[in-house]
C-alpha cells in the first residue's frame, strides 16, 4: 500500500487548501514531518486515517470535532487521498459531518452528513465506485486488507504506545495484540466451550433435580396412606435408616403393599356386615309399602260403589243426545238450503236491475256474453299493434330531433377543423429556428461554465497577485532584519572578545610574563571597555533576536514560495486575462446559455402543442366520417318507419269504434262483460239453491222415522252442546277405568301377599323401628365406604409407588451419561478459559496470542540488534506470573554482552526508545503477514528520537534507511535537529494565526 497524494481543506488546523505530493515528497525513500508543537504534525497522519477509514486514531476521535476553526464559515471540510494497493490505484474523498450556515434556518447553522466518493483509476481515467459510506469502507478494508487499528499500529507507528506496552504487564498487552491479530474466534470457541459446559450441567442439574423430584413425589404419596412410621411395629432398622433413594423408594413400596393387604381384608368385613342390614331393611321397607298400597286401594273400591247410580244416568242421558246427534247434519243442511235460497234470489234481483241500467238485453244474457266475448277477443289480439305505432311514432320525433342535433355539430366541427389546420400549420413553422436554437444548449452551457471559471480564476489570481506582493514586502523587510540583527551580534560578539583582551591587559604587570603568549614586555596593551558580564547579555540578547529573525524569515520564505506557486497555478488557468474582458465574456455566454434555454423551453412545449392539435383534429375527422355514416342510417330507418306508421293507422282505426284507443274500448267492453257474467252466474245459483233445498228436507223426513223422532223440534231438543256431552263422556270412562284398575290391583302379587299377612296376623313395623333400622344400615354403608376408599387408595398407592421406582431407575441410568460428558466439557472449558488445572493460568486466546507475541519478539530482535550495536534482543517468556497471575504474554530483554536477561522497563530512556521503535516495526511486520502479506510501501515513525544520544541515532536511523529497500517510503515525525540536517527531503507544518499550512523542501537542493 502506498500513499500518492493527500489534499487537505478546513481539516484540523488547515484553513484552506494543502496539497501534499508525497511521490515528490517520498523520492529518496526517507523524508522527515516536522514543525512547531501544535503546528498540525499529528493532523497530517489524522488526514490520511481520516480518508481511509472515516474518523481518526485513538482518543482523538472522541473529540468529534474535525473542522477547522480557522476556516471560513461556509468552507466544506474534505480530505483527499489517493493511493495503491494490490496492482489498483484509488483516490477516495471524505467529508466529516458539520454545521453549514443556513441562510433561513432558525438556529442559524445546517447540519450536513458526512460524505464519501471511492474512485478507481482504470485505463486511464477515474471510474466512480460509490458514494456509500459503509460501501467506501467495506471497499478499501478489502483493499488494504487491513483496519483501522491494524492500520494506525502497522503503517503509523505510534513510539509513545509501544513504550508502554514494552513495560506493561502481561494482562495489559493482551488488550492491543487481540485488537491487531483479530483472535477474537478464540475467545468465541472458549465462550461457547463455556456454554456447552454450563449446558452439560444443566441438563446434569436437571436429571438431578427430576430424580429428587421422583423421591419427593413418593414420600409425599406413602404420606397419604397416613402411617406413623414412628410407632410402626412392622418397621425394621434397615427401614427407619435407608442410604440410598433407591432403598428408600424399595422400603416405601413394601410397606405400602402390607398396608394394601391389611385395609383390603377389614373393607371386606364391613362388605359383608353392609349387605346383610341392607337385606333386613329391604324386606322391611317393602312389607310396610304391600300393606300401604292394600290400604289405599280398598279405600279407593269403596269411593267407586258410592258413585255408580249417577255413573249409570250419564250414560242414559248421553245415549239419547247420540241419537239426535246423529240427525244433526240433516237438519243443519234444511236449514243452510232455505238460506242459500234467499240469498240467491237478492242476487239475481240485483244483476237484473244492472243490466236494464246499462241498456243491455236481461233477457238473454248468456247469448250476450258470447258476443261481446268474441268482440274482445278480436281486439285484445291488436293490442301489440297499436304499442308498436306508439313506438314507431316515439322513434321518428327521436330520429328528427337527433337529425337536426348532428347537422348543427357538423356545421360547428367544420369550423374548428379548418381553426385548428391553419393554427397547426402557423405552429410548424415557428418550430424549425426553435430546433435550431435549442440544439445549441450544451455548447451553450458548457461557454458558460468555461466563463464562470474564468473570472473565478482571474479574480484569485488578483488576490494571488496582491498576496504575493505582500508577500515579498514581508521577505524582503524579513531579510533586511535579520542581516541588521546578525551583523548587530557579530559586532556584539567582537566587542565581546576585545573587551576580554582589555581584561587581560588591565592585568598585567612589567616583568611577569602574559599568560597568552608569555612574553614579558607588553608594548601595546588592549584598550579596556564595558564590563564583561553586560557585553555577555547584550550579546546573548542580540543572538536571540537574530533567532526569531531567522524564524520569520523562514516563514516568510514558505509564504512567499507558497504565493508564488499560487500565482503561477493560477496563471497557468488562464488568470492573467483582463477582468473587465473575462467579466464581459461570462456576461454574453450567459445570455447566450439564457436564449438557448428559453428555446428549449418554447419548443419543448411547442411540440406539445402541436402533438394536442394533431391529435385534436385526427379526432374531429373521425367524428366527421362517423357522423356522416349515421346520417345516412337514419335517413333509411325514418323512411322504413313513416310506411309501418301509415299501414297501422288505417288497421286500428275501424277496431276502436268511436273510441280514442283500443285500450279504452276493451276497458267499456270488460264492464258490459262483468254484468252479464254475474247474471248468468246468480241465475245458475238460484236454480241449484231451490233443488238443494228439495233434496235437504226429503232426506231429514226419512231419518226422522228412522230414529224414533215425531218432529224435527223433538230431536232439536235433545242435542246437547260439545262441552257438556264431552264431561259426561269423560265422567263414565273415568269410573269405567278405575274399577279395571281396581280389579287388575286386587290381582297384583303384592296385595295378594298382604291380605294373606294380614288374614295371619304378620303385621308392618311402626315407623320408629324403621327409622332405628335405616339408621344402622346407613351406619354399616357408611362404614364400608370409607374402608373400601382407604383399600382403593392404598392400592393406588402401591401402583404409584412401583411406577415411581421404576421411573426413578430409568432416569438414574440416563443420567450416568451426561454426568461423565459434563465433567469432561467442564475440565476442557476451565482449562480454555486459563484455569482448573491449566498451571500458566493462560486462556485458548493468549495461548494464541503467545505464539503473535513469539513471532514480534522475533521480527524485533532483529532490528533491535543492529539498532543496538549487537547488545540486546527482545524474548517471548511464559515464565508463571507471581500469586498465581495469569502468565503467557511476558516480554523481556537479553543482553548479548552479559548474556543475562532482565526486565524491560530496567531498559534506559534510549534504550528503551529503540526497543520500543524495533517492537513496533517487528509487530507491523507480523500484522502485516497475519493481513495476507500486504505490501505496505509508506510507512510512518512518531516522535521519539530526542532521547537518544548520537551513536544510537546513527544505529538507529541505519536501520531505518533499511525500511526504504524494496521502494519503500518511511516518513519520521521529529523536532530533533539533528534530523533536519540528516534528512533533505522534509514536509514542513508552519503555524500561524489564521491556521496551518504545509510545504514541501529539499534541504540538498537548497
């Protein structure tokens, strides 16, 4: 993975634009990111996580802020990184979410999501990927092969965090390496080895539990049986002191089967007591009901004797109303024939007079009725035809109106289609220059996007213009100073040195030899001046001016380089045009873009509307041809119906005799036809009335005679009403019923056998000794109930106790499996999880992480030797940690002189400094094996080199310029100054008020 270009923009400290080349940058393999403390160092390595994954290492990501606070309000932040990794080449471009002015909102700002653009360069060109978040991410962890944590330790070696993980202790170091080797599926097999073990007991706890459970359920069913065990004689010792359920459960079944025994034996006793009282009481019970029942049906045959002479009148009386009865039709049929007759004659009287009324022949009324029957006949049969001239009539007045209606819409059809042809025609031609016109819109649109950027571009490159030339006033003033400064401390500093030759000649003295050059003569001593100590302070105070001099100076050379790279980027643009000529360029493509706009406006809704005016008159016309065909239709059915009209007219005038419709003569025919019809209908009804009448009277003579009735009034006198024929039946059948019964009674076994009793003297008990016998039978039954339910419930007991035991032993020997794999499953699970009898106390997960732990030492060792001059080596140990500690992950060093090996954290500050940089460079190493063998082609080392002195710089830096083989490109964050002097090739991060900015130096080109 190599990392080709980074673009910055209201990121962290940097306001505006930076741009970071680091092909150019990384040249020589090694280049050097320094700056002043909180300049952006950190920032620049921020942006680059940021592109990649979307937030930033560590603790800042906690801050949530990214934007810079030096950028203007509206300025969007955004990141842009391109790089390679596996043979593709990508640039991705990140927004982080922040609060956009708003221009109407109520709080003021507008909160934009974060966003994301993944390209590929593919044959030349970028191709978009995505615009997704989550799909950027999931595209370039694939890419890289890498997270954001394995990313942040192995391409961006933080010194601080590996010093401390070089003195920390095993469980602390067991943190970061599950993070960067991703052994997270080992702690998932020691989690679900736990959960097979604490499933194994359960289902051993639940066996446990059921067969605790068998043995309760049998305690509590022997409970039911109530035997006190205490003061059972049957009771053995074995029995009171069972060790084991399963003689328990054996104890329990016996003792309830010899309870069993002995209820079942004392229920059959009382069974047998219960059966002989219940014997004497039924035979009791039965000779008081025989003597009862002879009681009451001798009172009964005594009632029947008392009621037998008035028995014997009902029937006389009913016999004699029978007899009448039978006369009742003959009489009731005389009377309704006399009836009949009278009513008959109103009648006819009445349908006589109507038919005088109504000026009609009462003579002969049947041989009128059959001619005006026939006259209907006749027609009824044109009723259909005079409804059909109806309709034949209706439809001509509809066909006439629809005529007229169609030729008025013709009329106005023609006039819109000869409109409409002539608007479409004028339309057609207005369209062509609009074609025309409109096809010019992208070539328009594109000159006003070209002149927009023009005067965009000439307007930064005036601001250019102004900052460049602010910028050499501030170099150039810059320069001038800090020349007068170092020349004001060069003379300091001669002053300085000739005032210490004017010390030393106040003190010498004639004859002593001077303790410069040891002569004794002393021709010409040195002029004395200031003090010593002022000229000190005057000339330190002047070097340090001249230091800040050198500072701003620097600064104003980037700014000045930075303005002039501006200015020839934006000339390069076009910006050296006229403003005036740029503006007047941007104004007339505008107005260009505007027309040809209007025109595909216009004509987009010209050919609308000429498209509605086509389909308009394609319409008409078919309306036209539609109509024309209808005209011609009607024209041929109104000349078919005035003929059918005509023809029906002259048939149905001669049948209406006088009247307006057929409908009206029929209705004055129907009333001529009722009246004939009920007099014909009263006449019939006369005559079968008189011989009804004749018939009635012969026949009620002869059944007079016959049942011994001079008079039809005598038999009349001897009918009784329903009701009271119905009781004396009644009364006669009741007595006939109770002396059958009475006599089929005195018949029956029992009073047979009572009256014998009784003619014996073999007499009922009193009810006093009933009741006494009742009761002790009842005691009896009550008795054997109760014993017969103990028997049943000692029985059931037994039953229950036998299926108990036996579910018991089925269950004990189900359970012997679990119980050996819940062991086994518990014993592996301790041993996973570091304890039990696993002496290192290490978990499957830093068991693993070891062997990672081995690898780095190992990879470390290497570059720790030569950072080193051969003296010392990092070792894995999994020596047992102290108070039984967890072990496995210990670090410690071997010196090779000595050959003894100590702890880490006994390392000096340089010492420990390069064994820190050697674990970190060994674990990016191992990390970047464990990622699939990613080739990492830019690397990065953090702050760290101050603390060496400077052969171990030369050792250490040595081993870093051994990074760069294979065209590898390593980048060092340092302040040391030495390492400015070493390193030519430098990213420089200046601070001013106004925020960050980033430049590029060759120090050897310089």
């Amino acid at each position: 993975m190599r990392i080709h270009r980074l673009e910055i923009e209201a990121f962290g400290p940097f306001a505006g634009v930076q741009s970071i080349d680091f092909d150019l940058l990384g040249a020589q393999g090694l280049f050097l990111l320094n700056g002043a403390t909180g300049a952006g160092k950190t920032s620049v390595l921020d942006a680059i996580c940021f592109a990649l994954y979307g937030s930033v290492p560590g603790a800042r990501q906690d801050g949530k802020r990214l934007r810079s606070d030096h950028a203007e309000p509206a300025a969007e932040p955004r990141v842009v990184c391109e790089f390679s990794a596996r043979g593709r080449r990508f640039e991705v471009t990140r927004s982080p979410a922040w609060d956009r002015p708003s221009a109407r909102g109520r709080k003021g700002f507008t909160t934009q999501q974060a966003k994301t653009l993944l390209r590929e360069r593919v044959d030349g060109s970028w191709e978009e990927k995505t615009s997704r978040n989550d799909e950027a991410g999931m595209e370039i962890g694939d890419v890289l092969g890498m997270d954001r944590e394995q990313f942040t330790r192995v391409v961006m070696l933080p010194q601080g965090d590996f010093a401390a993980f070089l003195r920390s202790k095993a469980s602390d170091r067991l943190d970061l390496l599950q993070k960067l080797f991703g052994t997270q599926r080992f702690e998932a097999i020691e989690q679900q080895l736990a959960l097979q073990a604490n499933a194994a007991r359960a289902e051993v706890q639940d066996n446990q539990n059921g067969l605790k459970l068998l043995v309760q359920r049998a305690e509590s069913e022997f409970a039911q049986l109530g035997i006190d065990e205490a003061v059972d004689p049957d009771l053995d010792d074995a029995g009171s002191n069972d060790s084991t359920p399963e003689l328990r459960l054996g104890t329990l079944e016996a003792r309830a089967r010899a309870e069993s025994l002995e209820r079942q034996q004392a229920a059959g006793s009382a069974e047998a007591v219960r059966l002989q009282l219940a014997d004497k009481l039924n035979s009791a019970r039965e000779r008081v009901q025989r003597h009862a029942k002879l009681d009451a049906a001798t009172r009964r045959r005594e009632v029947l004797a008392t009621r037998a002479a008035e028995v014997q009148e009902f029937r006389e009386r009913l016999g004699r109303h029978r007899k009448a009865a039978v006369l009742g039709g003959q009489l009731d049929a005389v009377d309704r024939a006399a009836k009949a007759l009278d009513i008959a004659g109103a009648k006819a009287e009445s349908a006589t007079a109507k038919l005088l009324a109504a000026s009609l022949d009462a003579s002969e009324p049947g041989t009128s009725l059959a001619r005006i029957q026939e006259t209907m006949a006749v027609v009824e049969a044109r009723i259909g035809d005079e409804q059909k001239l109806e309709d034949i009539t209706a439809r001509l007045d509809a066909l006439d109106v629809a005529s007229r209606q169609r030729e008025s819409a013709n009329a106005a059809r023609s006039l819109a289609l000869v409109g409409l042809r002539s608007d479409a025609a004028v339309l057609e031609g207005e369209l062509g220059p609009l074609e025309a016109a409109a096809s010019q819109l992208p070539l328009r649109e594109s000159e006003a996007a070209a002149a927009q950027n023009t005067v965009k571009t000439v307007a930064r490159y005036t601001s250019a213009l102004d900052s460049q030339s602010a910028a050499v006033k501030r170099h150039a003033f810059a320069r001038a100073l800090s020349q007068d400064l170092r020349q004001l401390w060069l003379d300091l500093r001669e002053s300085r040195l000739a005032n210490a030759a004017a010390e030393l000649a106040a003190k010498l003295n004639d004859g002593d030899p001077c303790p410069v050059c040891g002569s004794a003569e002393h021709p010409s001593p040195a002029a004395a001046g200031l003090t010593a100590l002022a000229l000190a302070e005057e000339e330190q105070s002047a070097h340090e001016r001249y230091d800040e001099s050198e500072h701003e100076l620097l600064q104003a050379a980037g700014e000045l380089a930075s303005a002039e790279q501006e200015v020839a980027v934006l000339a390069a643009q076009g910006g050296g045009i006229d403003p005036k000529e740029a503006a007047s360029a941007e104004a007339l493509a505008k107005d260009a873009l505007a027309l040809a706009r209007s025109a595909v406006e216009r004509l987009k809704r010209g050919k609308a509307e000429l498209a509605r005016m086509t389909d308009r008159i394609a319409r008409l016309e078919e309306e036209q041809v539609q109509e024309d065909t209808a005209a011609a239709q009607a024209g041929s059915t109104m000349a078919l119906l005035g003929e059918q009209r005509e023809s029906l007219e002259t048939l149905l005038c001669g049948l209406r005799d006088g009247f307006d419709t057929l409908h009206e003569r029929i209705d004055a025919l129907t009333a001529h036809r009722e009246l004939l019809q009920s007099a014909v209908a009263t006449g019939v009804q006369l005559e079968r009335a008189r011989e009804a009448l004749d018939d009635a009277s012969a026949a009620l003579e002869t059944a007079l005679a016959a049942n011994g009735f001079d008079t039809a009034d005598a038999a009349r006198l001897e009918i009784l009403d329903e009701q009271h024929a119905a009781r004396l039946d009644e009364a006669i059948r009741s007595a006939e019923t109770e002396s059958a019964r009475l006599a089929e009674l005195f018949e029956s076994e029992d009073l047979v056998l009572a009256a014998k009793e009784a003619q014996i003297g073999e007499v009922p008990l009193t009810a006093v000794e009933l009741a006494a016998l009742e009761q002790d039978a009842g005691r009896a039954e009550e008795t054997a109930r109760r014993l017969d339910l103990a028997a049943g419930l000692a029985a059931r007991t037994v039953t229950s106790l036998a299926a108990i035991r036996s579910q018991y032993e089925e269950a004990a020997a189900s359970g012997r499996g679990p119980r050996d794999r819940a062991r086994v499953l518990n014993e592996l699970a301790e041993t996973a999880r570091g304890a039990g009898d696993n002496g290192y106390k290490m978990s499957l997960n830093s068991y693993v992480l070891a062997a990672r732990l081995e690898q780095v030492a190992a990879a470390a060792s290497e570059r720790l030797i030569a950072m080193s001059d051969g003296r010392y080596t990092l070792q894995h140990t999994d020596a047992k940690a102290a108070r039984g500690a967890k072990s496995g992950l210990g670090l410690e060093v071997v010196d090779e002189w000595t050959g003894q090996r100590r702890d880490t954290a006994t390392l000096s500050g340089g010492e420990s400094f390069m064994a820190s940089l050697a674990l970190a460079l060994g674990l990016a190493d191992v990390v970047q094996q464990e990622a699939g063998g990613v080739d990492i082609e830019t690397l990065f080392v953090d702050e760290g080199f101050g603390s060496l002195d400077e052969q171990s710089l030369e050792q250490v830096m040595d081993a870093l310029e051994g990074l760069r083989d294979g065209g590898r490109v390593v980048g060092l964050v340092s302040h040391v100054a030495e390492m400015k002097q070493r390193i030519s090739s430098q990213l420089q991060v200046i601070k001013n008020r106004n925020g960050s900015t980033v430049r590029i130096v060759d120090a050897a080109a310089a």
